[in-house]
C-alpha cells in the first residue's frame, strides 16, 4: 500500500507543478502511473487468491511478482535520480522540486525494500526472474529502455540512425523471452528449443553492441567536444554521451549473458 501512496503522491505533485515535453519527463510520469497500477493489480489478485489458479493452469506466479518488484525498483530509482537531476529546480521553484525529489526517492526506497525482502529477508526462489539469467535479461531490458528515451542528435546522420536500429532489434525479444519464461503452458507448447534460441539472440546482440559502442561514439563526438557552456546535468551533449555509456554498460551485460550462457554456471541453461 505504501508504494501505491508515495507513487500516486509523487505523480500528482510532478504533474501540478508541470515540466517539459522531453523524453526523461514522459518516462517519470509513465514510471509513477504504471507501478501502482500494477502493484494494484498484483494485490488484488492476491487477494482474491487468484494466483492460484494463475500459477496452477499458465505461469509462474512467484516468479512474476518478484519480477515485477525488480523492474519498478529500478523504474522508481532511476527516475528519483533523473527527476533530480534534470527537473528538481526547474522554473527556478526549487523548493518544490526537492520536495517531488523526496517523495520520488521515498517511492523508490519502498519498492527496493520489497526486492531485499523477496530475496534476503523472506529467501523467495524463482525459476526465472527471481534468478541470474532472468535477472539479467530484466536489466538488458531497462538499459535498452533508457536508451531509447535519451536518443537525441541521431536524425541527420546515417551512421547513428543504423546505431538506433541496432539498438531496436534486440529489444522486443526480450520481453518475450522473458514472458515465455514465465508462462508454463507456453513454453512447453513451443516448436523449437528456447535455451538454443536465447543462445542466437545474445550473439547477434553481442555483435549488434559491438558495432554500436563503435560506431556511436566515433560518429557522434566527432568535432563534438562537450561545450565549455554545458552544465553537468542538464545537457544534450551530455544526453548523448549518456547513450554512449549505456550502450558499453549493455554490452558487458549481453557479453556475460553469452558467456555464462555458453559455460552453463550461475543458474544459466548451457547450449
């Protein structure tokens, strides 16, 4: 109940004060509308035991839920730092915007003490999420994400457009991958081996980052160099050299995914 008090709080008081029509913006307000909603969801059907018969007929309903709690931590956390970062004394109303910060920071603390407690406090095991190789594959997901939303510059020049296709193709494969996971009936029901199949998928990613962790700094700060006017935070250069330490932070993930994948250790399914 907590997280859906301090999300909706820190919704209303973000969107009465106004910000921007940039990418970062429109993700916090999705971040603190969706996870309550979701948290809601969840509750409900807890409530009226309905996850038992969601985990006895089609998924893992464990497995889901802690899922869940994983990405809106990381949703909740990386938008309190953005929110502070980029929007805190916006419009000069400092004041007001340290106090969205708190209740944003407070959100996300609420739903991080939820993931410690599944993991640590209460020792929940999950098949897939609540493991290393859905683990990673969650965070691939939200790297991804946040690189899409600080996309900015790419649009007149060739080289970083195939950079931002690049960047699109592995990224709807995740989420499936990791749905399959979740749902029992479905996997069991698929016409092809999806170990073998994740396997493929971390190659051409591995190779997709390669290319791009090339391609997008070389194309991008050449005769670029940061301007002396930029300030540390709010910054298109330094937007764009967010997705250039992104796209390397990606990179090592998809490579260790392969790798673990590949010596079949740590919870991973060897191919």
């Amino acid at each position: 109940m907590a997280q859906i008090i301090l999300s909706l709080v820190t919704f209303v008081l973000a969107a009465f004060r106004g910000g921007s029509s940039h990418t970062y913006w429109n993700y916090a307000m999705f971040t603190w509308a969706f996870c309550p909603i979701m948290t809601l969801i969840i509750t409900i059907i807890e409530m009226f035991k309905l996850d038992i018969v969601l985990n006895l007929f089609c998924m893992d309903w464990s497995d889901f839920t802690t899922g869940m709690a994983m990405s809106s931590t990381l949703m909740t956390v990386s938008v309190a730092i953005i929110y502070a970062n980029f929007y805190a004394c916006l419009k000069l109303a400092c004041l007001y915007g340290w106090i969205v910060s708190i209740f944003a920071f407070l959100c996300g603390m609420v739903y991080t003490f939820e993931v410690v407690k599944d993991k640590i406090l209460d020792k929940k095991e999950g098949k897939y999420l609540a493991a290393l190789p859905g683990f990673f594959k969650v965070l691939e997901a939200f790297i991804s994400c946040m690189i899409f939303i600080s996309l900015t510059g790419y649009r007149d020049k060739p080289a970083l457009i195939i950079c931002v296709i690049a960047y699109i193709i592995p990224f709807p494969i995740l989420p499936l991958i990791i749905a399959t996971n979740i749902l029992k009936k479905l996997k069991k029901c698929l016409p092809f081996n999806l170990d073998r199949f994740v396997f493929i998928f971390l190659v051409i990613s591995v190779v997709l980052y390669i290319f791009t962790a090339i391609m997008w700094p070389i194309f991008m700060f050449r005769n670029n160099p940061r301007p002396s006017d930029c300030p540390p935070s709010f910054c298109i250069w330094a937007i764009q050299f967010m997705v250039a330490f992104l796209t390397y932070v990606n990179l090592i993930l998809f490579t260790l995914d392969l790798i673990f994948t590949l010596l079949g250790i740590c919870g991973f399914s060897k191919t």
